[in-house]
C-alpha cells in the first residue's frame, strides 16, 4: 500500500494592504523632501530617485511574480506567470501575520512576502502548519 503524497498549495494574489505601504512610504519621503530646507535643485535631485523607486516597486507588485506556492512532501514549487520552478526553502520569517520566504531556484532566488490579505486565511493557516512541520 503506497502513501498519497502531502500537497499543500496556496494561491497569492496582490496585496492591498502591500500597495497601501509602498504608497505611503514613497509619498511621505518626497513630501518630507519638499518642506526641507535644502536648495531646490538638490530636492529634484533626491526626489526623483524617490520617485523611480516608488514607480518600480509599484510596478513589481503589479506584475506579480510568483501566483502560486505548492509543497509536496518537503518538495518545493514556485508557480510563476510564465512556469513553475522547483526551489528549496532557504529560511522564512514570521512577524504575526507577515510571513516572508526565501527560496533558491536554479537560477535565481526569490522573496515571496505573504501578507493576510494575499491568500485565504485558511491557506495562511496551512502554510504555517506546513513551515512548523518542517
């Protein structure tokens, strides 16, 4: 009698709560930088690195990665736009409900940052299990 493999698998999707932070972040530094009291070509200079930064980090979250995690049995899966890739778990990190990981694929690695609102609690859950396991 052979035992079914375990299969976890969670589906991401984009974070409101990650859109609100990067929003944020990037519009309190530029404000920060017009009311200070540094001539204006150097507050154009460091505002518009600011302000690239906040268009590419938008841009990473609209594009979304990875759409989907899977482990089976200790086996890894990242289920990217265009492929799935299998990858090892290098080390995770857990602040309450923020979950980030850290895999190694073949060729690159990857950041998969999990927040409440980008998977089911019930995946959330299930993903939790599944690190504490091992």
């Amino acid at each position: 009698m052979t035992q079914d493999p375990v299969r976890v698998e969670m589906e991401l999707y984009r974070s409101l709560l990650l859109l609100v932070w990067i929003l944020s972040i990037h519009s309190l530094a530029a404000c920060l930088l017009i009311v200070s009291a540094i001539p204006l070509w150097l507050k154009v200079l460091t505002i518009i690195p600011v302000l690239v930064g906040g268009a590419h980090t938008w841009l990473m979250w609209y594009r979304q990665p990875v759409k989907q995690l899977s482990w089976t049995n200790g086996h890894w899966q990242l289920n990217r736009a265009d492929q799935r890739e299998d990858v090892t778990l290098q080390h995770f990190f857990r602040l309450g409900r923020l979950l980030l990981l850290r895999f190694h694929g073949a060729k690159r690695r990857y950041s998969v940052l999990v927040l409440p609102d980008s998977t089911s609690p019930a995946n959330l859950r299930r993903i939790h299990v599944t690190l504490q396991l091992g």
